[in-house]
C-alpha cells in the first residue's frame, strides 16, 4: 500500500510541477505589441488645460485600438513634464460609443501600478501601467480614466487627437457615464496601449504631420488615413496581426521643431522605443517645404540646401531603424499647389518633385508608397484631386484618407 501511495503521490508532482513549467512558459509563445499609440509634445497656449481643470480632476479619454490581445498594458507619460505628475486611481473600460463619455457596464477594470493604486510619473518620463486582465478585440474602442490630485506643473498632450475627451472634477474614474463633464478635443498624459498577443504580431509606426495625424479627418470617426489602414489589415486574415501606431502631429517637420519636436528629435521615443515595430512609414517634409518661403521669397541655393538637407534626414533615420531590424517604407509628399496656407509657387514644386524622385529611386528605401501618384488631380499634378481635398489644398479629406490607405500592398506586411 505504502508503495502505491509513494508511487501516486509522484505522478501528482509531476503533474503539478510540469502544470506549472507549462504556465510559466506561456508567456513565450506571446508578446506585447503597441496597438494604439500617439505622439508626446508640449502643448501649446491655446490647446493647454486650466490649472483647475488638472486639480482634483478625472481625465476620461478614448482611442480605438488596431489589434486585439488576451491583457492590455497602458503607457502615461510626463515626457514634457518639469515635475513628477501622481496618479492616484486609473480605470480602464470598453467605450459604450464612441461619441459619449459612457462606458459599457460591467466592463470596467482598474489599472494597477507595481501593484499599488498610485502611481508618481517622473518629470521627462513615461510610466507603463501593469497588465490588466482585460481581453480586446481588434479595433475596440477603450475608455481610459484617471485622477490627478495635484495641479500637473506642465502638461504633456496631444492636441491633434480627433477625438473628444472629459474632464470632470473629483475621482470619478469608476463612474458609468461623466454627464457634468468639460468636452475638449485633446488627449493628455496618455501615450500608448499595448496589448500581449500572439508572438509573431509586430507593428507598424507612422511618423508623419498632420496629414497623417488627420487634419479634415472626422472628429470621434476614425477615418484618418493610418485607421483605414488598420481596418484594412483587419479584413485580411494574412495580416490582421499587424498593429498600426499614428505618430503624425500636426505642423511637424523634418528638421526643424514647430507644434512638436522635429522628426529626428523624436525618433528615438516615437520609433524605436515603441513595443513590436517592424516597419516604419515615413511620410514627412511638407511643412519642411512650405515653411521655406511662407514668410518671403528665398534664394536658388537656400532651395537647393533644404532638399538636401530634407534628403539627408531620411538617410539618419533610414539608418537608424535598420539598425533595430527595422523595415523602412518611404511615402512620396502629397502635392500642395492650392494650399491657401504655404501659397507654394513653381520653386516649391521643384522642390517636392526633386524630394519625391529621391524617394522614389531604388536603393533608399526598402519599399515605396507614392502618395503623391494616389492624390494627385491628373490635370493638375501639383495639385489635389478635388474629390479628395478636405477644403484646405493641403489636407486629403476622409476619402482622399480613405484612398491613401488602399493604395498600400498589404503584402508589405505579411509574414
């Protein structure tokens, strides 16, 4: 007797024990991958919150994810911060629509810091949350809420968001729906959702301006150029794990900082620091173009040195996204000659001709996304086909978005 017990009570450990190796093991055949992302800047006057509206407040804000996961991992940041930011009580919902601060009942769940509730970001930082037990689809709409009790010293946001969010006074993170909230269409201290998905999903990023971030787009639609691109991926079951992340902010450039950091002083945190990147697209260099003479006429040869030096940012960042593996797709400049804003004249145009053929020859990039081909007007190339602007000249309408992202081979992206 004696014997079959010793002999039953190995068989147990062993099935506990190889139970555990197995569960232990799991998260190997996972990965955390960014499923929705945005670019960090400092706000600017008019786009900054109240000192009252970041004391004692709940922030609720919206964003739409690309790809599903089995948990979900949420990054703040305090990236322009000049002090700590404390969050003390962080929730985390699916969006009952994507119009309204209401969350969907039953489906709330608290975001955990190092297992504590409180969280205290430091100044220039950005703070991943723990995983939340919480399985999305692709393309789910989540609410994120959280309390500031303090006045935040300097905000960190994101003006362009094309989504509107909540500010209501008091901790109410839990609460279903904020009916005595402030609307403002922003998002702050919020930079990225990352879900834990199958191993061989990976993302990619977009760098681009506000064309990519989504000037004319649809508030609270999601129908700028990267969301069609997602949804794309989605309908196809060869690349429905591949996550997109908009990084475009608006008024940004190549070489020089305007609404938000320059494109190379950004890449590092923008490109490289973000979870599963395997492709990046650029599509940058129009305001690089515009700004030149937007103030006056300027000589042959400061033209001549912008196109240079336009041409030379790519090379940097070309570089330093293969030297993180990473695939880098160049997106032709989108023609401009309407735009009431830049007002471009024929050595403008020579301009972006002379930085799209370099995009366009072989040997830069490792693929081609010619933009400009897709939205031009074939009776004025240096122009936007009517059907396709949003009004301005300068900026693609949701179907001219809509016609950008069909115009990519998804084949790009498949495994």
């Amino acid at each position: 007797m004696n014997s079959i017990l010793t002999k039953i009570l190995i068989m147990l450990l062993v099935i506990t024990t190889t139970g555990a190796f197995a569960k232990d093991a799991m998260p190997a055949s996972t990965t955390w991958v960014g499923s929705w992302a945005t670019s960090q800047q400092l706000p600017e006057p008019r786009n900054l919150l109240s000192g009252d509206d970041v004391s004692d407040a709940t922030l609720r804000q919206l964003v739409r994810l690309s790809i599903g996961g089995k948990r979900i991992r949420i990054v703040f940041s305090n990236a322009f911060g000049n002090a700590p930011m404390r969050i003390d009580a962080a929730h985390v919902a699916l969006s009952a629509s994507t119009t309204t601060s209401q969350i969907k009942a039953g489906s709330d769940h608290v975001i955990t810091f190092s297992g504590s509730n409180e969280v205290i970001i430091p100044a220039g930082a950005n703070y991943t949350s723990d995983p939340v037990e919480m399985m999305v689809a692709p393309l789910t709409s989540l609410t994120i809420s959280f309390h500031v009790p303090e006045t935040i010293q300097q905000q960190t946001g994101h003006p362009g968001s094309r989504a509107t969010s909540y500010i209501a006074k008091g901790n109410k993170v839990a609460v279903e729906e904020l009916s005595d909230a402030k609307k403002i269409e922003h998002w702050y201290q919020l930079a990225a959702v990352e879900v834990e998905t199958y191993a061989n999903a990976r993302a990619i990023v977009i760098i681009g301006d506000s064309i990519t971030d989504g000037h004319g787009a649809t508030t609270d639609g999601n129908d700028r150029w990267p969301d069609a691109l997602a949804e794309r991926l989605q309908a196809d079951p060869k690349t429905r794990s591949v996550a997109v992340l908009n990084h475009g902010i608006g008024g940004n450039r190549l070489l020089q900082d305007g609404l938000g950091p320059n494109a190379l002083a950004r890449f590092d945190r923008d490109v490289l620091a973000q979870a599963g990147v395997h492709w990046l697209i650029v599509l940058e260099g129009i305001n690089d173009l515009g700004t030149l003479t937007r103030d006056g006429l300027v000589s042959a040869d400061k033209h001549t040195a912008l196109t240079k030096r336009m041409i030379a940012a790519y090379e940097q960042m070309i570089d330093r996204a293969h030297a993180h593996g990473i695939k880098v797709i160049g997106a032709t400049i989108l023609p401009d000659a309407s735009s009431g804003y830049y007002h471009p004249d024929a050595d403008n145009e020579v301009d972006r001709n002379v930085v799209n053929e370099w995009i366009r020859a072989s040997g830069h990039f490792d693929a081609v996304i010619d933009f400009d081909k897709v939205t031009r007007d074939p009776a004025h190339p240096d122009r936007l086909l009517p059907a396709y602007d949003s009004g301005d000249g300068l900026h693609p309408s949701p179907t001219g978005y809509r016609a950008m992202a069909s115009a990519l081979p998804l084949s790009l992206f498949e495994k």
